[in-house]
C-alpha cells in the first residue's frame, strides 16, 4: 500500500502520517529527507518530529539520489519525510522520480509518503521559487499516479482525494 498526504507547511501532515504508519503491520522505518542545517527554526522542527516518534521505528537519511535505493532496501513499513526537502536539496531540483515510484511499487512493505503541496500557495516572486513548485508538483503528480490513496491535509483535518472521474475504467 503506498499512501501520499500532501499539504501546506504546518498543516499537520508529518502527524498525520506518523500516526498512519503507526497503525499499519510491520515495523516502521523512518526516512528523513532533509539536511542538516544551522537553521535553528528548523532544528527545532526536526527535534520536535524525533520526540514524537516511537523509540523502537529506525531512521535512515536519504538526502539526495539515493532515496529510491534507501526504500528498496528497506522492508516493512516506511514513512518519508518529506518529498519537498528532497527536491530542495538535489541540484537543480532534478530528482529520479521514475525510479522513486518504481521503488515505491516494488518495495515489499507498506509506504506511506508526505510532501508538500506547492501548487496551493502564493505564485513565487522569483524564478528560482517557480522552478521549486514546479519540480515539486512534477513529483507529486509522479507519486499519487503510484499511490494507492491520496490524501490532502489541512489544519490537521485529513481529506481523501480520488482519481478524476475520466480516469476511471
């Protein structure tokens, strides 16, 4: 089962997710996306996210190409986040999406997958910005065609997204 929730910053969806793979059978390994930084907001953020976890889920960082071959060497229940943070930190913003979904297909355990959904907010003032939420929704689109569900999350309230109907057999 692969599951994508997509949402703005803050909007609780890395909770969400948590509490997902949580419930699901298997033990859970964490995939961190993001790099170390000097940020201290961020570090704070990233303390906050390890409090929360289960002692007993193992982490892995999948901070550039990898993160494909990080998941398909991984069994039981994997949790990545996020997808915005291994966009923003490969070059050019150019990521192995075909080979993300394929490991996501074949991996033998369920997924579950948070990202950010870029396409909601204000329209970027530079090209560097646009060039990020357009990578991004590159990948998002990518992921939720291999997704078995989708779900979009906002003030902690979790909404399904289905298929469009004309892609429906």
């Amino acid at each position: 089962m692969i599951t994508l929730l997509l949402g703005g910053a803050a909007s609780g969806k890395s909770l969400a997710a948590e509490r997902l793979a949580a419930r699901l059978v298997g033990p859970v390994t964490y995939v961190a996306t993001w790099l170390p930084t000097d940020d201290p907001d961020m570090a704070e953020r990233v303390a906050a996210h390890r409090v929360r976890r289960p002692a007993s889920w193992a982490v892995r960082e999948a901070t550039g190409p990898e993160l494909p071959a990080v998941l398909e060497q991984t069994s039981g229940t994997a949790l990545v986040d996020a997808l915005g943070t291994w966009v923003a930190a490969a070059e050019g913003f150019a990521v192995p999406t075909a080979a993300l979904c394929r490991a996501l297909r074949t991996r033998s355990g369920d997924s579950v997958v948070v990202s950010d959904e870029v396409g909601l907010g204000v329209h970027p003032p530079t090209e560097l910005g646009r060039r990020f939420r357009d990578a991004l929704g590159a990948v998002n689109q990518g992921v939720a065609a291999v997704a078995d569900e989708v779900w979009l999350v906002v003030a902690g309230r979790v909404v399904p997204l289905g298929a469009a109907p004309w892609d429906s057999p």
